[in-house]
C-alpha cells in the first residue's frame, strides 16, 4: 500500500477492490456543532467517507472545511466539497492546504450551483476557475507538489481527488466525453448525479465501459432516496440537471397514503442491488438529505454492512 | 455595441429633484443605435420629465441636444458654451459618456439616464442579447466562435455544467446554454476532440480583474 495517493480510508476501500459506499452531510445553517454531530453520528462506521457539502444550492452554510474537521473529531472521515463559485485562485489554494493541514484526505471539486438559486442572489460570482482546472490544480498540488503558478510548496497537500458527473445533464452524448476529461485531468474517483432514469444511466455506464474509463478511475453510483411525492416532483421541475422518469412518480403515488418512503427507499435498493452488478461501478454514493439517521437501516438492508476495515 | 436601457422615471425624478433646468444630452453612437439614448429618445424623456414635473406643481425646463459620441472630447466640447446655464446635465449616453461629461465640466452635475448592460448585438426588432465581456484576450477560435466567457453564467471553459438540460441554461429558461450550442457544433464539424484538451486556467490580468485598463497605440499618440 505505499502507492496510495492519499491514504484516504476511502481510497483504501476502493483499492482494495471493495465496493465502497459513501454519504453525505450538509453542514448546518449556522454555527451548531451539536446540529452537525447529531447528524453525522448515525453515519459513523456505516459509510466509508461522508460528503461535506459546500453553500450546496448556493445557500449559505457553515463552511465546508470546519464542518468536514468537525467530522474528522467525531471519528468520521470526510470527504471535503470545494465548488468554484465563491473562491477565486488563492482562496481555493489556501484552503486546500488548510484542509489538508487539518487532516482532511478526500476532496470533491465541483462548479457548484449559480448564485441565482441560493439565498444571496445578489452575490458576485467568481468562477475563476472550473471545475477542471480545479481538479488539474488539486492534482499539481498533490503530484508535483507545486502552486497553480509553478512555486514550490513546503509539504504538498495529499488528496484523493473526487469529481462529480451528471449523465442526465445535456448534451447526453457529450457527457461520457466531460467524465473522461475529468479523469484525464485528474480525478481519482467519480461520485454521480442523482440516478432515477435508469435506462439513461446503464446506457451511459455502456459508453464510459466501452471507453475504459472505469479502468482509470472509480465510479460511484448516486442514490438519493425520495421521501415523499413532493419531492420527486420538485426534483423533476425544479433542480437543473435532475431526470426524474414519471413513471417512478406514479409508483410513488402507487403506494398511497403513509407508504410512499418505504416505496422509495425500496426504489433505491433496488437501484444499489443493480449497482452492484453493473459493469464499471465501484460503490454507491448515498445522498439521504435531512434522512441521514436512516442511511443505517438503508445500508443493512442493502447488504453493504459491515463496512470493510483497512 | 455597447447596450443599455433606460433608467426607470422615479429614479430620474429623484436625481432631478432639486434641479428647475436641466439639459438631456443625447448620443449618437451605440444608444442610437439600441434604441435608448439618440435624438428620438432624448426628445421623450424631455417630455416625460416635464409633464411628470407638472404634475407634482413644480415646472422643469428642458433642453434637448445629442452629440456625434460622448466618448471623444472633441464632441463632448461642443456643449462648452451652454452647460453653464444649466442645474444639471443628463446624459443619455453609455457609462462613457456621463463620465466624459463629468471631466470635461468638473463643475456641472452630471446624470446618469442610462444603465449601461453589456457588448451586444439585436437578435431580433427590441430584443438585445449579450456577447462579449471584454476579457482582453479573445480566445473564441477555440469554441467555435462562441463565447462561454460572456454567455455562460459560471464562464466555463471545459464544457457544459451538469445543469444544462434542453439547450438552456441552469438559471432560466430564457438564457441559452452557450456550451450546448458550442458542443452541438463541434459534433457536427466532426471536430470534438478540440474540446476534450483541458483548457488551462483563464489569465484574468488582461480584464478587468487586472485592474482598469488603457489601449495605447504609438503610432497615433502624438
Ligand atoms: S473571449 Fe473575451 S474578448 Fe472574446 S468575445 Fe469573449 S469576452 Fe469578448
Ligand atoms: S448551463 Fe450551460 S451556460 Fe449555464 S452555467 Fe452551465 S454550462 Fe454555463
């Protein structure tokens, strides 16, 4: 194991071949710590890392790297989220020696939502660079142990470099392509959007397989339980980027009255148990929002408890 | 062209205040051309102001005039000799002209009557739509002569946002997603392998990040 990367428990995981299962964990819109340990306790020990969400939605939150050393304290290994909209260059540098100072390992790089959908619309945004040049940058730090502008760095940051992929977003035949160039660019692993349309998701697996590109780099499948009719039809209409079939809306209405969560955590399951199976994945990223004290449950009756020691 | 559109009457009320004479200067440049701020539009607003001003008891007199440019002093002269009778001088022109106007006559209040938008051209009769935000350092050869610097809302260079869906953009459904028509055209050229190189961060020095900016050309400077 002396070729790690990182050293990440997730990296580990993953490494060693086990189909990895991650979480997530928005930080809480203030500054309780005792909010944030609350909902990360029921994650500790059943998820091999847990997504810090960074102003997710562009709406203000406690920041990304205090909430991910909070976890790290709680005994939970985070896996920090950076998004491009509200650091320029020296921000984003900086924070990522901090975080890897303060003994982060895992980091996600992302666009990040536009302002226009947040609490501060008015904001400026920054976008000095994208998300791939903030993987390629991540990388630089890391692997060359040097600033975006080429000068040395006094004990580079080691992490294990995340990035997201949307296979619904459009255009569908260009994202196999965005997926590839973020490998090439850096990533070590990828955590996908959301996955309800399943057609479109094994279609995509297809191409990514055929590309190679689960060879050079772990894939992690994304589920997000849905809790109610509500929030399949918000999800359908109003997230960007989100496929939410109708067929799965009518089965959650389906189930009637005081049902319809088991029916979508059954969904999910159901999705984890093909994830396992499909050519080219190598875990499940699991976003439960505000649900984290059922990712237990949903993990045991996914068959993916114990989580691997190594 | 540079595009802009009229500030709304309260606000002008609100800067004529105090002012009985005032004097709208009009341009025959870009905010002719957009509709906002020529000799048509000058003559309006004049009207506009008075009959509001009427209304409140108070009457407003208005002189009308529009320039060649506001943005060359050797036109911005040309109202040398009147300003001074004058409360306050409007200007209808871009955010050039108003602050050509305040040099020149250090003395006079000049007032905006436009909000200055974006680079732009007509995509249809009334309808603007931006194109260019002056980053200094053209580089749309590599997007097939579109700009994702300008047109898309995070200025991408690697590709679409996992929020483009149908064409349009992440945040509205009435703004285009540059970086689908971008990739829409690469694919039909064949020549999609232009955009899987990972383009390298943007240097910013050359906009307005680098602080405000000046063109010198030698050979004209005398
Ligand atoms: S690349 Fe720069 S100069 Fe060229 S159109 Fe875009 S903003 Fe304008
Ligand atoms: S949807 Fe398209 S235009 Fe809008 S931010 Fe994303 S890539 Fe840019």
């Amino acid at each position: 194991m002396t070729d790690l990367k990182s050293g990440s428990n997730l990296e580990k995981v993953l490494k060693a071949g086990h189909f990895a299962f991650t979480g997530e964990c928005g930080p809480p819109k203030g500054s309780n710590v005792e909010h944030l340990k609350k909902k990360a306790a029921p994650l500790k020990g059943v998820v091999d890392a847990v997504n810090v969400t960074d102003n997710q939605t562009a709406v203000v939150r406690m920041s990304s790297w205090a909430a991910s050393t909070i976890l790290l304290q709680e005994g939970v290994e985070p896996n920090f989220q950076m998004v491009c909209r509200d650091r320029n260059r020296l921000a984003m540098q900086s924070d990522i020696l901090g975080v890897y100072a303060m003994g982060i390992r895992n980091m996600l790089c992302l666009s990040g939502d536009h302002q226009r959908f947040g609490n501060h619309p008015e904001a400026k945004n920054v976008y000095d660079l994208d998300s791939m040049q903030l993987i390629s940058m991540v990388k630089k730090m890391r692997d060359e142990g040097q600033f975006l502008n080429g000068e040395e760095i006094d004990v580079p940051p080691k992490l294990f470099i995340g990035a997201a992929s949307n296979p619904f977003a459009d255009p569908f035949e260009f994202r196999v392509h965005r997926l590839a160039k973020k490998i090439n660019a850096g990533a070590d692993f990828i955590q996908t959007q959301c996955i309800y349309n399943m057609d479109k998701f094994r279609e995509f697996m297809k191409m990514a397989v055929d590309m190679g590109l689960h060879e050079k780099c772990y894939i992690l499948a994304g589920v997000t339980p849905m809790k109610s009719v509500g929030m399949a039809q918000y999800m359908a209409k109003m997230v960007p980027g989100m496929d939410v079939p109708e067929s799965l809306v009518k089965r959650l209405r389906g189930a009637g009255k005081g049902k319809v969560a088991e029916e979508g955590i059954k969904f999910s399951l159901e999705q984890i148990e093909e994830f396992k199976e499909m050519e080219g994945l190598a875990g499940i990223h699991l976003m439960a929002i505000e649900w984290e004290h059922r990712v237990p449950e949903i993990a045991e009756r996914a068959g993916v408890l114990p989580r691997p020691k190594v | 062209m540079i595009v802009a559109d009229r500030k709304p009457l309260k606000e002008l009320l609100e800067m004529v205040e105090d002012c009985d004479k005032v004097l709208i200067l009009g341009c025959k440049g870009c905010v002719t051309v957009c509709n906002v701020g020529g000799s048509k539009e000058v003559g309006i607003l004049a009207l506009t102001l008075k009959i509001a001003r009427k209304k409140e008891g108070r009457l407003l007199e208005v002189s009308e005039k529009t320039l060649e440019r506001q943005c060359d002093p050797e036109y911005v002269d040309e109202v040398k000799d009147i300003v001074d009778g004058y409360d306050a001088v409007i200007s209808m022109a871009c955010g050039v002209g108003p602050q050509f106007l305040s040099e020149r006559y250090p003395e006079k209040r000049i007032l905006p009557a436009v909000d200055t938008t974006f680079f732009g051209g007509a995509v249809q009769h009334g309808i603007w739509e931006e194109r260019c935000a002056g980053c200094g350092a053209c580089g749309i050869h590599h997007f097939g002569g579109l700009c994702p610097i300008a047109r898309c809302a995070k200025s991408l260079l690697n590709g679409p946002c996992g929020g483009s869906a149908d064409g349009k953009c992440e945040i509205s459904k009435d703004v285009d997603c540059i970086w689908d028509m971008i990739v829409t055209k690469k694919m039909k050229e064949g020549r999609l392998d232009e955009l899987l190189m990972l383009r390298p961060p943007k240097v910013w020095t050359t906009a307005r990040d680098g602080g405000p900016r000046k063109s010198v050309r030698e050979e004209l400077v005398q």
